[in-house]
C-alpha cells in the first residue's frame, strides 16, 4: 500500500448512496437501485406504480472474468496530490483517496417517460 498525500480536497454534493472514503480499504463495493419518473404534466396519480418490475428482480450478471492478476511495485513514493475539487458523487459511485484491493460497483435504474398523447 502507498501512502496518498491530499494538500485540500472539495465535494459539492455527496447524494443517493454516493460515497467519499478516505484511507486504505480492502474492498470497494457500491450498489444502488433507483426508479426515476418523468412527467410531461405534473399530475401525480398512480399511473406509473407497477408491481411487474421484472427488470428490478432479475439477478445481475457478471461482465467480469476472474482473472488472476500478480502486482509488484517498485517504487514506493507516496502519491502526492495538491487538491481534488469535485461537483458531486452520486449512484453508487465513490471518491476513494487510498489503495483497495477489490472493487465492484452496482447501479440500477428503472427510468420510466410518461407523456402526454398526441390529439
């Protein structure tokens, strides 16, 4: 592991299960499941509820293959950094300031559009 140097670090906005972690970690695993809804008029009834979210049931697939991976460092400098500025961290992402060993992040969105009919 190396040592990281951060001189002045700056996150506007840290939302729906986005994450700052500071410091070594031996996994990163961030996971979320969110439903967004879109209305052309803001009138809210219970249109757009649905107890047939298959897509929020299915089980996940696994686009990574394992792999067996050896790393061996020479330099052992730590990582010096004069300031991090960042807008925001959100939807199971994470800012992590650090080393980790294993990491895996998750993020599902169910995004339905209800628009109004042409006449």
């Amino acid at each position: 592991m190396r040592d990281s140097k951060v001189k002045s670090y700056f996150c506007n906005s840290v939302d729906l299960s986005g994450t700052i972690q500071v410091g070594d970690s031996v996994g990163v695993y961030p996971f979320s499941i969110a439903r967004a809804v879109q209305k052309e008029n803001p009138v809210f009834i219970r249109e757009y509820v649905t107890d047939d979210e298959t897509v929020m049931q299915e089980p996940l697939p696994n686009f990574l293959k394992p792999t067996n991976t050896t790393v061996s460092r020479v330099d052992r400098q730590p990582i010096r950094v004069k300031s991090i500025n960042i807008n925001g961290v959100t939807g199971s992402s994470v800012n992590h300031i650090g080393s980790f060993k294993h990491g895996k992040a998750i993020s599902i969105l169910r995004h339905r559009r209800i628009l109004i009919n042409n006449k």
